[in-house]
C-alpha cells in the first residue's frame, strides 16, 4: 500500500489548484471580440423565448402579438441571428425586432409597431400574464437587466434615509405585464437605458468608435396618444405620466420605446457582466461559508478512512504473511478476516455485461463532465456563447465514445476471457443503451412540450442531427475503444476462483446492502449539495451562473468522497467474509443519486410553483435524467476505486 500513497502529495495539489483558480480567474470570457459601433450605426436589438419559473415551457414572444403584426418584421435580413445546436436544443432562439437602436441617438416615445387586440389574443395574453413570463431582450449579445429595490431589514433603523434601507436586485428580462385583481395590464412601453464606453485603442483612420457596456430595460404600461395618422405617439402628458393600458379596455396595442444613451468611463467592455454574474447579494458569503465547510469535511473524512484502512491493512497484511509460513493449510483456512475469501473474491458477479455497460457509460459521462468544467473553467464556455455549454457537452460525450468502448471492453475481457459473444453484445450495449435511454426520454418530454404549443420544443431536423452525431461519431468510437481493448490481456487477478464457492456467513444489520447504499450515498451527495442548488437555480430559475471554478473544487471533492466511501464500506463488508463486493460498490457511491433526486421534488415544492401537470412531468423528466447520469458517474467512479484497492490488498498477501 505504500507504492499507492508515497508519491502523493495532498497539500501539493491543492496549492496547485488554488494558483490555477486565480490565474484563470483574470481571464474572462476568452475568444470573445468586442464590437465597436461608430456613431450612428444600428445597434441590433433581437428578442429571445418568454420564460416562466411557473411553468418551465419556453414561448414565442411573438405569440402575444397579431397573426399579421408588424413587430416581427425587420427591413435588414442581415439582422437574423443563426443559432447552434446548444441554442435549439434548448429552446435559446433569438429573433431580430423592430426596435431600431442606433448608437449615440437617443429617441423618445417612438413606435415599433401595433396590433389589432381579438379576443383570443387577449386571453393568451392574459394567461401568461397570469403564468409570470418574462421577455428577454438583447443588445450586443447583453441581456437587459431590470433593476428594483428591495427593503433590507437589517438597515431598519430611524438614521438611515431610504436609500440606505433598500437593496438594488437585478434581473435579467422584464415581466410581459401585471396583474392587479382581475385588472391586467401589458408593459406595452420600453425605456431603453443603454451605456458605452470609448475604447482606447481608437480605429486608425480617426473615427470615434464606441462600446455597448450597459443594457437596462424599464417596463412600463401606459395608454399613449397616437397622433400624426399613427405615425408618433405620446408616452407624457405635461410631465405627467398617462393611465396603464388595462387590456379588457383596450381594442389596439401601441409599441412604443424610449432610447437613452449615457457613457460610463469607469466600465470597461470586459467587465459589463458583472451585474449578471452577481445577481444575489448576499448569497456570496453563504457560498463561499457552504463551499469551505463541504471541503474541509470532505477532507478530513478522506484523510480519516484513509489512515484507518492503511494502518489496519498494514497491520492485518504483515501478520497473514507472517503466520501463513507457520501455520498449517487447516490452521490457514481458520483465520477469519477478509483474507479467506481471496478463493472467491475475484469470481464474476451475476449480470456482468450490464456491469461493464454501466461502467463504460459512466467512464463517459466522468471525463466528460471534467472536460467541460475545465473549458468552462477557463472561459470557453462562456454566458456570451449562448448554448455553447450544452452543445459542448452533446459533442464531448460523443468523443468520450473511445474511453467508454476501451473500459467496458477491458473489463468485458478480464470477466469473460474467452466469450467473443460476449465481447461484441457488451460493445453495443454500450454504444447504445444508456444514450439511447436518454433521447427515448428527451424524445418523449419534447412531445410534451410541443403539445403544449411551446417554442422550447426541439425541430425534428435537430432531433436528426443528434442521431446522425449518436450514430455517426459516437457509435463508432465506443467501437473503436473496445477493439483496441479487446487486443489487450485481460487484466489479471493475483488469486485463483475456487470451483465451489465459498458459503457467506450471517451478516450483522449493519452490513445490509441496502443500509450500506443508503449510508454510503450521503456523503457524496452532502459534497455537491450547496452547488446543486445553485445550479437548479440556474437551470429551472432562469438565472445565470459562471462560478465554474467551484464547481471544480466539488468535483473534484465529489470524485474522492465516492472512491474513498466505496474502498470503506467494501473493506468492512469483505473482514465479514462478504465477497459480493462488484455491484455493491457500485451502489455505494451511485446511490448519492438518489437522494439528488430526492432533494430535486423537495425543490419543486418548495423553490419552484409549477402550475400544470405536463410542466410537472417534463421537470421530474429531466430531473430523473440527470440523476442517471450522476448515478452512472458516481457508481463508476466507486467501482474503479474498489476494483484497483482488492486487486492491490488481495496482490500484497502470500497465497499459494
């Protein structure tokens, strides 16, 4: 055991990882150029799907206006935005509008379009109204933020004026409309509050040039007079502001918007996210307290269990190999502890092809998953690329095919040696079961949401375009992956397999499978807990998130939480002469799955207000797949840990 540990250096990698967080942490959003827009040129404003925590279906937001509206249409084709494939899986299409921004010019009380109000128009209005939709604006690839205030109560007291008692939250889109009673009224009015800033590095020819560094959107509703044959409008009356457009009231709808330009020396280009990336105050401190705390346990538990299963290993080791010269083979086969069942240990367990499918899925998802934490990590994936994250992802499984077919294959081969039937049935189940699985299910949630008239739902060509990437890429790499194994030895056990297996004594209640799995899957989910809120914030809330540094730090907690939990509770489970250890040490760690998803319907109760059976299904969908893949992720990652720790304790004793 020594060999395994000597030349790890704890302290080490952790003060490398530290120094690798912080220099990366200067390099934000890399490959991204800024835009430079000289006075004067247009500022294409483009409008991405309506989303609602109530409901979680993504809509067109030209579905609130007429069949023949004007709103949609932009003269400039050139204004279209192409979307990749993370954006159409996702439901992330942005679509030009005709708002005309043009840089440096502001406008007051301008039209962009009208609409004739029907009455089904206005019942659809006023259900998503009603469903709390959000509209979500861009301008140069920045979403506009919508600021209010908040009371803070700590600042509760008689000396502090009001702006001290209120905190500034910002939030990304603006409300499609309110709500008052049985009154409903539509944010039909946009104030456009736009910063830029000159950058110092001035085109060569002369010319001033500019950059967008700011982006907020004040909704309002108001009944505008239209005047001039509809050509203008007037949002203010005297400086006083006119009555909202109650829709019950209201046969047309008038468009309009305010354009401001204001320049801000003091925010450069790369830093205009800011207010994005830091939504909640005061959530800092609790991440940052929760991310600690979560390290530092999971540390001491890892450092913990591994001095014990050292110390006791060393010691149970040194005295077999001690006695076993003195002792007679009666005398040998009395010795109680983990070492008698070496005659059975390595005997393959029952369903050892789905072992090696699951083995080799779950290689896939690890190595993806830290592919993409590391690229997101150094900026590659950044909030600006819409839908690159979950394009990159779809692409990295795809490559991750190889390590996938060369896992399940090696261990396809050490289990069964000499089955080529075996070999060829394990390969195909593994290029096929578990990302067939996952687009049955994402097939199926997307019927759902096409049924329910939701832009969130896939085209079929993409759905094409996924299966020509399973087939055409990933299909023949798991391939590729298990032939190299295949041309490779098994890999070899240092006991011989008893012809007659060996009978397993009682086992105490405490050495229960399902009180094991139970046990052994808190820890891993107690190190990703405090991230996993954040990220089903970010997923089902809408909200932003780029602390993929963090997450980092957890996955890689995660990573040794579930191989040092498995390696335990496999050595207590063989001192009681249990040598059922494969599968088990599978469940041990991948049933931090199930509380994952456990914790995800305590959060659809509480964190989310979903309103509507099929939003409901498609979250619990979604949700089940994700705890699969953390499921397969971890349980591989506790049995390769267990599999290399009883080949090397197994390898260290004498046996004859």
């Amino acid at each position: 055991m020594a060999s395994l540990t000597k030349h790890w250096n704890p302290g080490l990698t952790w003060l490398c990882f530290a120094l690798l967080v912080h220099s990366v942490a200067s390099l934000l959003l890399p490959g991204i150029a800024p835009r430079d827009y000289k006075e004067g040129e247009d500022v294409p404003l483009s409008v991405n799907e309506m989303t609602s925590v109530r409901t979680q279906l993504p809509m067109d937001y030209f579905k609130t206006h007429a069949v023949n509206s004007q709103c949609g249409v932009v003269a400039d084709k050139s204004a279209e935005v192409s979307a990749n494939l993370g954006e159409l899986l996702s439901g992330q299409m942005m679509s030009p509008t005709s708002y005309k921004i043009q840089m440096l010019r502001s406008l007051k009380c301008q039209i962009a379009c009208k609409d004739q109000l029907s009455a089904e128009l206005k019942e659809t209005i006023k259900q998503m109204i009603r469903d709390q939709y959000t509209v979500n604006m861009n301008v140069d690839r920045l979403p506009g933020a919508v600021k209010f205030m908040v009371r803070d109560p700590q600042k509760e007291t008689k000396d502090a004026d009001d702006g001290e008692k209120n905190q500034v939250f910002v939030m990304s889109g603006f409300p499609l409309g309110v709500q008052l009673k049985d009154q409903y009224f539509l944010h039909n009015h946009l104030k456009f509050k736009l910063e830029y800033h000159r950058p110092e590095d001035a085109d060569d020819s002369g010319v001033s040039l500019y950059r967008v560094v700011g982006f907020e959107i004040e909704p309002s509703s108001l009944k505008q007079f239209v005047r001039d044959g509809g050509d203008s409008a007037v949002c203010q009356s005297e400086g006083a502001s006119l009555e909202p457009l109650d829709l019950d009231k209201a046969e047309t709808i008038t468009y309009t918007y305010d354009v401001e330009w204001t320049e801000n020396p003091d925010k450069e280009w790369v830093t205009r996210w800011d207010i994005y990336l830091q939504m909640s105050p005061g959530s800092g401190q609790i991440h940052w307290f929760s991310i600690i705390n979560s390290v530092l346990i999971a540390l001491f538990l890892s450092g913990m269990v591994a001095m014990i299963l050292i110390r006791t290993l060393a010691r149970d080791i040194a005295k077999y190999n001690e006695l076993v010269g003195e002792m007679t083979a009666e005398e040998a086969q009395e010795e109680a502890g983990w070492k008698m069942v070496h005659g059975d240990v390595f005997r393959p367990p029952p369903h050892r092809r789905l072992l090696c499918v699951c083995v080799g899925s779950g290689i896939q998802l690890l190595l993806m998953c830290g592919l993409v934490l590391i690229f997101a990590t150094l900026g590659f994936l950044s909030p600006v690329h819409r839908g690159a994250l979950l394009q990159g992802m779809v692409l990295l499984f795809a490559f991750m095919g190889v390590p996938a077919g060369y896992v399940s294959g090696r261990l396809g081969k050490t289990l069964a040696p000499t089955s080529s039937e075996h070999h060829r049935s394990t390969t195909m189940l593994t290029a096929l079961v578990y990302p067939g699985s996952v687009f049955a299910m994402f097939f199926f949630l997307n019927l759902l949401t096409w049924a329910k008239g939701s832009s969130g739902a896939v085209p079929f060509t993409t759905m094409f375009a996924v299966l020509v990437l399973w087939f055409g890429i990933s299909v023949p790499l798991v391939y590729l992956g298990a032939a190299a194994a295949y041309k490779r030895e098994s890999i070899g056990f240092p006991c011989r397999v008893n012809s007659i297996p060996r009978p397993i004594p009682p086992q105490p209640w405490f050495l229960r499978p399902w009180l094991l799995c139970l046990v052994g899957g808190i820890l891993p989910f107690g190190a990703v807990f405090t991230e996993l809120f954040f990220i089903m914030s970010s997923l089902w809330q809408h909200q932003f998130y780029y602390l993929f540094g963090f997450v980092v730090l957890v996955y890689l907690v995660l990573v040794i939480t579930c191989a040092e939990v498995s390696i335990a509770l496999t050595y207590f489970q063989l001192t009681a002469e249990d040598y059922r250890w494969w599968w088990r040490s599978f469940f041990v760690s991948g049933t931090s799955a199930l509380y994952v998803f456990g914790y995800s319907l305590m959060y659809l109760g509480t964190r989310l207000q979903i309103v509507n059976v099929v939003s409901i299904v498609v979250y619990v969908g979604y949700m089940a797949m994700i705890s699969a893949a953390f499921f397969l992720l971890t349980g591989c990652i506790g049995f390769i840990a267990t599999f290399f720790f009883v080949r090397a304790i197994y390898g260290s004793i004498k046996v004859d």
